[in-house]
C-alpha cells in the first residue's frame, strides 16, 4: 500500500475530486494562486472547527476574535514588520529572474549555517564563494542582495500618495495585540488568558510554490496567549503537547510524518525568546507547518510606547502593572489542509488485482459523512426520504444515483465518505438499509429509524 505520492498526483486528484482548482483557470490562471471547491471549502471548515473547539470553546480561558485585514499602518511600525519583515532578494542579471538568497544557498548547501539574521554581505559571499548558478537559466551573473518587504501594499480613499498607505496584513496576531486591553477590560478576563483567530493574511512572498504550501495568500490561525512573564515557559511546554495532541489524536496524522524542530538562538526572530517548529514530510520534503514562539512582551510594550495607550495588566494581588508575556502557537490552514491529504490520500489493491483510491480521513474530517445510494432509479422515493432525514439532522450527506453501485463505492472511498448507506428492493420492505463502512469495507443490515443513534456512536 502506498501512502507517499509527489506533488503532481495530489494536486491532479484534488483537482478531478472537486477540492482545489487553479484560481482563474479559464483566464490561464494566476500563479500559485487556488480556489478551493466545494470538497475543499468542506474540509477547510472542519479542519477550522475542530481548532477552534478544541483550542477555544473547550478551554476555560480563551476566548475569539475576529480583526480588520487592514489597520493603521502605525500597527507595522510598532510591530517591526515595516523595518524586519523581508526576505533578502537577489536578481538574475542573465535571465532576470529573481530569488530569495537564503534559499538559493539552502537548497545547494543544506549544512551551510545561515538564517533569518544572517546579512547580506555575507550571504552574497557565500553565493559568490560556492559559485551557485541561477537554477532558471545556469548563469553566475548576480545582482547585489536587496530587503525585500513582504507586506503587501495598498491604499485608502481616492489619492493614491504616501500619506494613504495601507498593508493587508502579514498575520492576525497583531489584531489580537492591538484589541488586549479592549478584550481584558469589557470580559472583566485574568491573566493568564488567550485570544484566538482565524483570518486571512497576505504576504508578498519572493518563491512561493510547493502547491498550497506558500501561496500569497492564506488563512492563519493563531492564538496569543497572555501570561505573568515567570509562567510563559511552562505555558510553552503545555502548548507543545496541546499540538501534539491535536495533531494525532484530533486530525490523527501519522507520527512518523510530524517532526520538532527547535530554532537556534541565532535563528530567533526579532520578537522571540523561543521557536518551536512543527514539521511536516510534505512531498517536497520536511517543511513548517505550526509556529510556536514566546513573543516575550515585545508586541504589547512596543504598542504602548508607540500609541501611548496603557497595555500593561494591574495585578490584582500585588497592585503591580506589567506586561503579560505571550505565548503564540500560530498554524496556516492550507498547509494543515496539504498535510492531511497527504497523510489519508492512500491508493490500496482490492480483489482481481483493482486498486481503489480512499481518502483515509476522521470522521470529523469528512466532507460528506454519509453517501445514499439507491441501487436503482426505481428506489428514488424511498431513498430520497432516507437522505432527507440524514440533511435534515445536519449531517453532511450526499446523495448519488449515477453508474454501478461499485463505482459509486467507488468515488465515495477517494473523497473520504465515511459511510455508504445503500437503499436496495428489500429496504421497501423490511425498512432496512445496507451499511458499508469506508475503510473496513464491511456492510451491516440496519433499520432505517436505528441510523441516527448509529451515526451518533
Ligand atoms: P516560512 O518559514 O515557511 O515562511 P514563517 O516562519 O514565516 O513560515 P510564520 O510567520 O511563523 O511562518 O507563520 C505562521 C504559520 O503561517 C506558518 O507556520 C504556516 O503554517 C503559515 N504560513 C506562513 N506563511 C505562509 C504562506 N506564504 N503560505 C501558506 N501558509 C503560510
């Protein structure tokens, strides 16, 4: 049984199933840009669902948000994003293709030690040193290394000058900075507590690609967690195992797919005591997947000195104002969504040497958790009530007539359906119908009126 397959095969049967398409495909596309269809929003809502309940409603200090994409561009500046928030780019004089630096280096020379602090001089003299040609058109002609900021620019009202800039916003987590006295003042809420997000962010990327990995837009999730500064790194631990936890036992991803991976001092970002990188083996190799940093007090002091406005929390025991110290796991969902598929997508032989796609996913997970199937036109009455009730009780069902019941099985297993429920002559009669399983391929008699409770265990 294969479960590893490269990127073409993913994105193809994404594609043929209904769960990403090429954004702007009849205008010949826009480059790493998708559309998610109706599968793939499917999927996305849940894998949005379940973060949020378990990382939200079911704690008892957290609680959401949802923050403009656009705020006042004095937000970046306090931040750091408009002095820090780049990618060192480099140009191809040959080809005039452009690059990320410290990419070019790390795919050459993966034991070469760079990181995001590394200057430029130095990464340039690396590239110049090691010879390394550009991978478009094989020349050595390069320009000087440039910062090139990530945020994506914009403007407000009818003139288009400096004084009107704006940036979509390269993470949610500032949102949730900006509102912290908001939020603490109207719950009446105590350190330690938490706010979540979920939202778009946009981010101008130099290379992005790898399909729904790095894309120039895509949706976070993040939490910023407000603690006394002595209980940040405890609160730290706990979120390593919370991941963990929500990664193989709430989305059961497969342990030998998911590693850790701690940031040297060096590697630290402006903002940071500690980093913690999740890792997935995506099929272009081990790449983040979750973020998990202590932003220290950086964002909260720099919000306060920059707006004037007091961010500090007044210790009720001690009478003492601080500022918390924040704990952020942060996790894209497209690459939750990738790591997934990934990770279910299995094609395994059946009998007389067939093989058939499944989509190994929880039940949790599935876009559909039930497909009816009549077994002939002639069942549609009887059928059709069996689906109705299903919709009706909010279970996500789809009803399929068209082909064999084999290759209705067939479809149903590669996009993950749960349960086939199939409605045959006999059901008129006895009000039972046949119950097959997804990846037992088992089939059980069931009555009509007993589905229910049975959908429910
Ligand atoms: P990378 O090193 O891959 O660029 P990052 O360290 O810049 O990621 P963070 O700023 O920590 O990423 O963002 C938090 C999370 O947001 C990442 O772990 C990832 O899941 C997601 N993310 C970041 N950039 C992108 C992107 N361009 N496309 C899709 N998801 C992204």
């Amino acid at each position: 049984m294969s479960t590893k397959f490269d990127q073409t095969t993913i994105v193809n049967y994404l594609k043929n199933y209904g769960f990403v398409f090429a954004s702007s495909e009849i205008y010949g596309g826009l480059a790493n840009a998708w559309d998610y269809g109706p599968l793939g929003v499917a999927l996305k809502n849940n894998i949005k669902n379940l973060w949020w309940n378990y990382f939200i409603t079911s704690q008892p200090n957290m609680v959401g948000l949802d923050s403009s994409i656009i705020l006042n561009p004095a937000v970046w500046k306090a931040s750091g994003h408009l002095a820090n928030f780049s990618d060192p780019l480099i140009d191809c004089k040959a080809c005039h293709q452009r690059f990320r630096a410290d990419k070019l280096i790390e795919e050459k020379y993966p034991d070469i030690k760079i990181n995001e602090n590394t200057d430029k001089a130095e990464l340039l003299k690396i590239i110049k040193d090691k010879k390394i040609v550009c991978p478009n058109c094989g020349k050595a002609d390069w320009t000087d290394i440039r910062s090139f900021n990530l945020m994506f620019k914009t403007s407000q009202s009818v003139i288009e000058d400096k004084a009107n800039e704006l940036y979509l916003r390269p993470e949610t987590a500032q949102g949730i900075f900006i509102n912290f006295a908001n939020i603490q003042r109207a719950l009446r809420l105590k350190v330690p507590f938490g706010v979540g997000q979920i939202g778009k962010a946009f981010r101008n990327e130099i290379t992005p690609g790898n399909f729904i990995f790095r894309t120039r837009e895509f949706e976070q999730m993040e939490i910023e967690f407000f603690n006394y500064p002595k209980d940040a790194p405890a609160k730290f631990e706990q979120y390593i195992k919370d991941i963990e936890g929500f990664l193989f036992n709430v989305l059961k991803l497969k342990k030998e797919n998911i590693r850790m991976s701690e940031h040297d001092k060096a590697d630290l970002s402006h903002y940071s005591a500690r980093t913690v990188d999740f890792q997935y083996n995506f099929p272009h190799g081990w790449a983040e997947l979750w973020g998990l940093a202590n932003r220290t007090d950086f964002d909260l002091s720099n919000h306060q000195k920059l707006s004037g406005s007091t961010l500090g929390y007044l210790d009720p025991e001690t009478n003492e104002r601080f500022i918390p110290y924040v704990v952020e796991p942060s996790v894209g969902v497209e690459r939750l969504f990738y790591a997934i598929i990934c990770d279910a997508y299995r094609v395994e032989p059946i009998k007389d040497g067939e093989t058939r796609e499944v989509l190994g996913l929880p039940y949790a997970l599935c876009p559909y958790k039930v497909a009816v199937l009549p077994l002939s036109n002639k069942l549609n009455d009887g059928a059709k009530k069996v689906f109705d009730m299903l919709i009706a009780a909010g279970i996500p069902s789809v009803y399929d007539v068209t082909g064999s019941i084999g290759k209705r099985y067939r479809r149903q297993d590669a996009i993950g359906t749960y349960y086939c429920i199939t409605y045959d002559f006999d059901s008129q009669k006895d009000e039972c119908v046949t119950v097959r399983n997804r990846d037992t391929m088992k089939q059980e008699r069931i009555k009509i009126s007993e589905i229910l409770k049975f959908l429910g265990k």
